[in-house]
C-alpha cells in the first residue's frame, strides 16, 4: 500500500517539498537552540513551559478526537461514519508524532530522553502520559493499517484488529485526562489547580479535533473528490457543535469559582488574561479575540440551517479552531505561570527559533497525514472501483 | 521460489545503501592512527611509594567508567562519599577530588585516550577540570 | 502484492525485532533495577546527620549587609553566575518583599520594618515536596534526612518540577552558566545547560561537617540551621519558644524553612 503515496499529481510534489522545505528550516533552528541552550526561546525563570508544551497540550486533543468517530461507528453502528474512521485514526498518528516532537524539542537535556524509561517514575504524571501517548500512537498505526489492507482486500475487519478498536476508544480519553493531569495536580498554580481540567480539555479537543478534520475532509471532497455523504458531513457537525458548548461551558464554571469565591489567587490569572495584571496584559487581546471567534463559531454552528449551509460551515470551523486554539494552544499554560508564586508578573512571547522549530513540527505533521491519506484515499477509489 | 520485483532497483539501492554505511571503514582504511600512550608522570604519582591506583589497572583501563557511574550515584543519592580502595584505604569518591588528584595531567591522560576512540564524556561541562602547568 | 514476498518480509521484521529486544535485555539492560554500588561505601566520619534538617531565618537580624553577604556566599560556594538577563536568572537564595515572600500575610498595617525590611528566601526542602513527587526520572528525590536534592546527571531539563514548585525556588540553566561566571571555586562543580538547579542546605558541606555557606557566613545568628526532629537542637528550642510562620503552609508542602517575624 505504501506505493500508492509515492504517484501523486505535481501539485502533491509540490506540497510535499514545500513541507519538506519548512522541515529542513525547523530543524536548522533546533540546532541552534540545541547548542545554545533554551535561552533562544521566550521561556524564563518564571515561565517556565510556553509555546511547545502549550502545542502539545493542544495536539494531544485532536490526537484523542479520532475517538469521535470510532465510537460511534463501533458502538453505535452509526454506519455513514464507515468511511471516515480511518482519517481519525491517520489523523491521530500524526498529532501524536508532534506531541513527542513538542516535548522533545522542550527537554533541556534531549539526549537523556530514555533516563524516562531507565528509572521509570510511577508517582510522576510525565511517566503515565509517555505511555498513554505511545500505547495511543501504536494502537493507532495498528488499526488503521490493518482496515485499510481489509480494505484493499475487500474483507471484514479482523476480530483481534476490533478488539484493539474497542480499547483504543477509553485510551483515547486516557491520553487527554492524563495530559491534564499534567497540569490540575499541582499545588500553588490555582489557575490550573481544578477538578474540571480533564472535562475542560476533552470538551475541547471533542470540538476542535473534529473540526479540523471536518476541514479536512470539505477540503479533499473537493480537491480529490473523495466521496463521504452529507449525512456523515452533517452528523460530525452536530458533535463538534455540542462539545463546543460544552466547552464554553466549563470555561464559564471556571469564570464563575474564581469570581465569586473572590479568592485572589484564582482571580489573578484570569485577570491578567483578559484584562491585564500590573500593567501587564500582552495576551489580552488574543483572549478577546478568542472570545469573541467562539461566540460567531456557535452563532453559525447551533441554528441548523446555517451549521447545513456548506458555505458558513468552513467558515464556522475556521473560528472555532482558532477560538480553541488561542484558548488552549496560548493561553492556557502561559497563563498558569502568572503571576508568579512570589506574586511578580514576567510575561511571555515565543522567539522566531521558537515559532520556526514549531512549525517545522507542525509541517512533520502535515507531512506524515499527507502521505497516510494519500494512502487511504487511493485505497478507497481502488475499492470503489472494483465493486 | 519467490520472484523478486524490480530487481535492479532494489539491488542498486541496497549496494548504494551498503557503501554509506561502510564509508568511514573504507574511507579510513590503511589510516589508522597508532593507539596512544598514557603518561603517569605526574607529580603526585611520582612521589607516591607503591604506585597504585583506585582499582587494578586492568579493571580501570576496561571500566573506569562504570566505576565513576556507581560513584556518582553513590555519592550523590546514597550520601555515601568514601569507599575503600584496593589497598583498603578508604577515599574520597571524586572525580575531581581523587582520581585528578594523581592524573592532573587531563590532556595527556583523558584526552588523547577519548579523542583516540572518539567519545566525548561531558563530566567536564559541570566539573572543573584541574590547572595544568604546561 | 505478492503474498510470500509480504510473509517472507514480515519474518525477516519479527526475526530482527526479536534481536533487537532480547540481545540488550540479556545483558542487564534495566540499570536502575540493580544499581551496584562500591563495596565498603560509607558517609564520610564527620559528616553531620539529623532527622530532618531546618532552617529558621531571623528576618529582624538581617541588614542589607548581612543578607546580601548570605547571598554571595551562596553564590561563592556553589558557582551560581549572576545572569545579564533576569528571566534566565539562577537564584538558591535571595531577597524578596515581604509581600512578595507571603503575599497572603501582606496586611494593611504591618510593622514598617518588616514593610523595609527584604526577606531572604531559598528552597524549602519541603517534607512533601511537589518537586520530587513530579520528576519523571527521580532526578530530583528526597533523601531521609529531609534534603531534596538534585541529581544533576540525570536531569532531563523538564522542567515539571519548575511548574510544581509553589515558592518558585528553582531555577532552570537556559545557556551554559559558565559563560556569566567570573571565577569559578574548582572543589564545586557548574551545572551544565538544560538542568534544573536549586538550594540544597549545602549537602556537600554537610557531608564534611560544616554548616550550609549561608549559615557560615552569618555573623549574629541570623540563620539557623539545625535537626527539627530532635528537641534538644537549636532550631528546636528556638522554634517551641518563638512565634514563627512559614511560606504558605496551606499547600501541605510543610516547607522547612521557618521565618521568626
């Protein structure tokens, strides 16, 4: 099967050497930063975690959001979603390759990356998330394979390949709670000290992931005429719009337990993020923006009429992958760290190396999900055809 | 019998991939750099009566590094700093401390040995390397 | 595709698959399991031993002078540049506000020397530190006399332990250190860049029977340092007889510092 992603049109060339160029700059700029320290990126003393791990955060929801697909096609026989899972599951490889990337590239040491599994930590949440993520990333590369050759054969999915379907849907959920963990278990950062983080974290990955690859799909209808029917279309914009306000939801719980309890420390963060702290308020503007972008995706996403509207639809996504991203790919985990424990603000902007190494990542990503859905559309044709 | 499909390919790329592999074998071939020679003549070593180290030279040439991992650990987890040596006097578990007290002469001792097989040991990048004279 | 070729190719990957696990694995691949250590080590004989070590800083002692000659001891003692940019800063004791040093005691009306008056701080050696309870390599852990160590060989430069850490005492190598050093003491080593470093009441002058560098350098009793678990210490005395607060106790952190105000 691997061959059919090596004949594509000249367009397909083109991306794939445009993304190989934005690769070769990212990793010029780790070379840098590997010889010159992290002191090349914006991070400090008091910011200690920013861009990069704020990507993984991110990344490891849409890595989970394949789930919502899968489980309703599996569990509840939602038969439109058939042709569809598989872009998950390839979708989930990939932004589980750039979570390992975005914390490979944060390690101070990287060449002492294994000392993880040499003195293994059970007590240390970054032990349990390292194994999720790569027990996710096999079952992932696992499944998706073994469909695809089922299909290119014309066969039914083997028994053992829907077994580790079916365990890899709580393990979608694991990868996100455990992620959150990362954060909502420690004592004195009040902004991420809350029992809701893991809820808040999958509400938005079960709306921004599929959102993306809602995109993704409009995108390849058209581009490839990939065949999926509207009635899968529609259905997937239902989920992302309820998780959506769930997701709002939770954030407004979060608004109200800092704001009315009047507890200093919980207000602090959230002050600085949309209002500014001592004068400090470089993120204000983003949160806005992010604010106000949830509120038109759902104004598009929730009246039926608009969310079928093939027009508004991408336009709608388009929001809502920024509105979540502002959210939780900025804000989230730079805001935990203000003010700082001893009560200063120092704020935080990522560098050029910082963006670049990140975008290199980023293009990795687009790379490997090119290359795996040039490989399941093509079997998919083929399949078409021969029936 | 199985039929191998685009033979020539294959085979082309699986001699190109064999010669990339083996370059710095036959790229250096016939180039050898003759095997260093340690100096021991440094000062301390020159007064002491039995000209001993830590462990049997034997053991150090092989795992001198082995032995500086067990003694980092057990110095910097255990609060265990002394441990006999083969002599059964007890000493000072310390790179820095022990072992250059003898060896001052980095260059002629670590150095050439390291550069020779090309390993870098970065336990020079946070411990302070003595003051050589020369 | 061919069906043999594929078999044949699925063999030769399980065969070296199979290679690659069992060869290391029979060699004692697992280090940290069976972690050897030379025969006969011990503590040096003067080393110092408690139960658990703490510190009580006088606040009412220190004169500008006095705490800024703790800080450079420190500095002194352990090769800790002071950093051209302040978001890189290395810190393992310093002064801060009072309000910053307890934001929440920071009352309307408070004595005027303790609103003049800087507050040295340092890390905690918690005895439940969140530090060690993230570290995913035990590079840094707890030792039974309550100090909370770095091991600087195996820090992978996470930085979790920077996030977890309520009092802000850690501090993280973001180039090579030795390029901010003017002299360096050869008997300490540097850190290297990509580690994590903090105060660690002075565990190598410990091991040799002196007292923590700061403590050392106080010429009135400013700080104390002594076994919080045994009653006939110092610090014990001092700490039954004196009010003394710590840095926020509501964490259950149960910092190891305490401050007589």
């Amino acid at each position: 099967m691997l061959d059919k992603a090596i004949s594509g049109s000249r367009t397909y060339y083109m991306w794939l050497a445009g993304l190989l160029g934005v690769i070769g700059v990212g990793f010029g700029c780790y070379l840098y930063q590997l010889t010159n320290g992290l002191g090349v990126t914006g991070l400090s003393r008091d910011v200690s975690w920013g861009f990069y791990i704020a990507q993984l955060t991110y990344l490891v929801g849409v890595a989970a959001s394949g789930v919502m697909l899968v489980l309703p096609y599996y569990l509840h026989n939602h038969k439109v979603f058939g042709k569809i899972t598989i872009l998950g599951e390839f979708m989930a490889v990939a932004a589980i390759m750039m979570c390992g990337l975005f914390v490979l590239v944060d390690l101070g040491q990287p060449m002492r990356a294994l000392n993880i599994i040499l003195y293994p930590t059970p007590n240390s949440i970054l032990f349990w998330d390292m194994l999720v993520l790569n027990g996710y990333l096999l079952l992932n590369l696992v499944i998706g394979w073994s469909v695809l050759q089922a299909e290119t054969k014309g066969d039914t999915v083997e028994k053992w390949v829907k077994v580790l379907i079916y365990i890899s849907i709580p393990f979608a959920i694991s990868i996100h709670t455990v992620t959150a963990f990362l954060y909502a278990g420690l004592p004195g950062r009040h902004f991420w000290l809350t029992a809701i983080m893991a809820a808040r974290f999958l509400s938005s990955a079960f709306c921004a992931g599929p959102a993306i690859l809602l995109l993704i799909i409009l995108f390849l209808r058209k581009a490839v005429k990939f065949e999926v029917k509207d009635e899968a279309v529609r259905s997937l914009a239902v989920i992302i719009t309820y998780a959506m306000i769930i997701n709002i939801f939770f954030l407004g719980l979060e608004f109200f337990t800092a704001f009315y309890s009047q507890i200093p420390g919980h207000m602090h963060s959230f002050i600085y993020l949309y209002k500014g702290l001592d004068g400090h308020g470089k993120l204000v503007p983003w949160m806005w923006a992010s604010s106000i972008l949830a509120v038109f995706c759902l104004a598009l996403l929730i009246p039926p009429r608009f969310r079928r509207n093939e027009k508004l639809l991408p336009v709608a996504l388009v929001s809502l992958v920024a509105a979540t991203w502002i959210d939780k790919g900025l804000g989230l985990v730079v805001a935990g760290f203000i003010p700082n424990p001893l009560d200063h603000v120092t704020e935080y902007a990522p560098t050029l190396p910082e963006l670049a190494i990140s975008l290199g990542i980023y293009a990795i990503g687009a790379l490997v999900v090119t290359v795996l859905y040039k490989i399941a559309v093509e079997v998919k044709k083929d399949a078409l055809d021969h029936h | 019998m199985m039929k191998l499909y685009n033979g020539k390919i294959i085979l082309l790329g699986l001699a190109v991939f064999v010669g990339i592999v083996t370059f710095p074998f036959w790229f250096n071939m016939g180039k050898a750099a003759p095997a260093p020679v340690l100096k021991l003549d440094t000062p301390v070593i020159a007064k002491m009566p039995v000209k001993q180290c830590v462990r049997p030279t034997a053991f150090m040439k092989a795992g001198h590094m082995q032995l500086l991992n067990q003694w980092r650990d057990t110095v910097v987890r255990d609060n265990n700093r002394v441990a006999p040596d083969q002599a059964g006097v007890m000493r000072e578990m310390s790179l820095s401390n022990t072992c250059m007290e003898c060896h001052s002469n980095k260059t002629e001792f670590c150095d050439k040995c390291h550069n020779y097989v090309s390993v870098a040991p970065y336990c020079w990048n946070c411990h302070i390397q003595p003051k050589e004279n020369s | 595709m061919d069906k043999t070729r594929r078999n044949f190719l699925k063999v030769v990957g399980l065969a070296a698959a199979a290679g690659l696990v069992l060869k290391p694995a029979g060699k004692g691949f697992a280090m940290d399991l069976v972690r050897r250590v030379p025969e006969g080590a011990a503590p040096t004989d003067k080393a110092l031993k408690a139960g658990r070590w703490a510190m009580v800083v006088d606040t009412k002692k220190f004169t500008d002078a006095s705490r800024e000659a703790v800080m450079e001891a420190c500095r002194k003692a352990h090769n800790i540049p002071v950093m051209r940019d302040p978001r890189h800063a290395l810190k393992w004791i310093w002064d801060e506000n009072y309000e910053n040093a307890f934001p929440e005691q920071m009352n309307e009306h408070i004595p005027e020397y303790q609103k003049k008056n800087k507050v040295l701080v340092m890390c905690n050696n918690c005895a439940n530190p969140a530090c060690v309870r993230v570290c995913p390599t035990k590079a840094t852990f707890k030792r039974p006399d309550g100090i909370v160590m770095m091991d600087y060989h195996r820090c992978i430069g996470c930085r979790f332990c920077m996030a977890a850490c309520p009092y802000g005492s850690r501090s993280f190598n973001f180039e090579d250190p030795r390029k901010s050093l003017t002299e360096i003491d050869p008997s300490y080593p540097t850190r290297t860049k990509g580690v994590v470093e903090k105060c660690n009441f002075c565990a190598e002058r410990l091991a040799r029977g002196m007292q923590p560098a700061c403590v050392a350098a106080c010429r009135n009793k400013e700080l104390i340092f002594g076994d919080a678990t045994d009653p006939k210490s110092e610090v014990s005395r001092i700490l039954d007889e004196r009010f003394n607060i710590r840095r926020r106790p509501e964490l259950g952190t149960q910092p190891q510092v305490y401050y007589l105000t």
